[in-house]
C-alpha cells in the first residue's frame, strides 16, 4: 500500500487475561506458543502478571456476517467466541500440533482458506479461543490483490 498511516494517540494495544491458573497459561503462551517475556512483575498477596510480546498488533473488527463467514471457512461452521485472538505463525500445522499438546483443545483442523492463509481454531488455556493461522501469500502479494484495501 503506498497510503501512509495517520498519526494516532494509541502506541500499544495490550490485551490483559485473568487466567485461573496463572502458572499453566505463561507455560502454554509463553513456553508453548512462544511469545517472549517482555516483563513480569509480583506484588503483595501472591499477584503475578507477565507481558508477553506478541509482535504487532492489530484489532480486526467484524459484522456478524463475517463472523459467520469466518466459522464457515474455518471451523465447519462452529460458532467462535465473541473475542478469539489469532496469531500468524510461520507453520500453521506445525504449531497447531505444539499447541495441542501443551493442552488447547482441538476446534478444528488446519486447512486452506479462500484468503490463501492456513487456519485452525483451538480452545486455549485461559478460557482464550484462538486462530493460529499462516499466511500463503507475501504481504506485497496481498496488497495488490484487488480484495485488499480499505472500505472508504
């Protein structure tokens, strides 16, 4: 895309979890998935939290249409949560399988979309519902697609 971004106020989305059972969710996103400590910190009364660097961030809105869409494709139609967190990986399969044994729960299979990436949907530690999903295309690739660009 050759538009510049405008300027904005917003520097960080930081998405903060309550996990239960704080231990096995640092283990499961950090360990597991992968995600580098950025910081953690302990406090009185046994509070604990860990920043996790998740690369960049963005925040993909959706009409129910799309949503719908979105479970078609890829989930068989299994309804997603409200808020389902996707992470592009390098080997959608591959970490698929590490995430599964580290104790997601399979929702569905990795497979090929029409947007040319490899989905799959898992249920993760945390009561986090989750994407794990490769890209097939370059980034140049896909924004000379004549479907990429905004709706303005």
């Amino acid at each position: 895309m050759t538009e510049s971004i405008p300027p904005t106020s917003v520097r960080q989305l930081r998405l903060v979890v309550e996990a239960e059972d704080y231990d096995a969710a640092v283990a499961f996103y950090r360990d597991a998935l992968g995600l580098s400590e950025q910081a953690a910190y302990e406090g009185e009364g046994d509070a604990k939290v860990m920043i996790l660097n998740a690369g960049i961030a963005t925040l993909e809105i959706s009409n129910p249409a799309q949503v719908r869409m979105i479970d078609r494709v890829e989930a068989e139609g299994k309804p997603s949560a409200r808020i389902r967190i996707a992470f592009e990986v390098d080997d959608s399969p591959s970490v698929t399988d590490d995430l599964v044994a580290a104790g997601a729960e399979l929702i569905a299979e990795p497979r090929e979309t029409p947007w040319r990436s490899v989905n799959s949907r898992l249920d993760a530690p945390a009561g986090l519902q989750l994407t794990i999903f490769q890209e097939l295309d370059s980034l140049e690739t896909r924004e000379s697609s004549p479907d990429f660009g905004t709706s303005a």
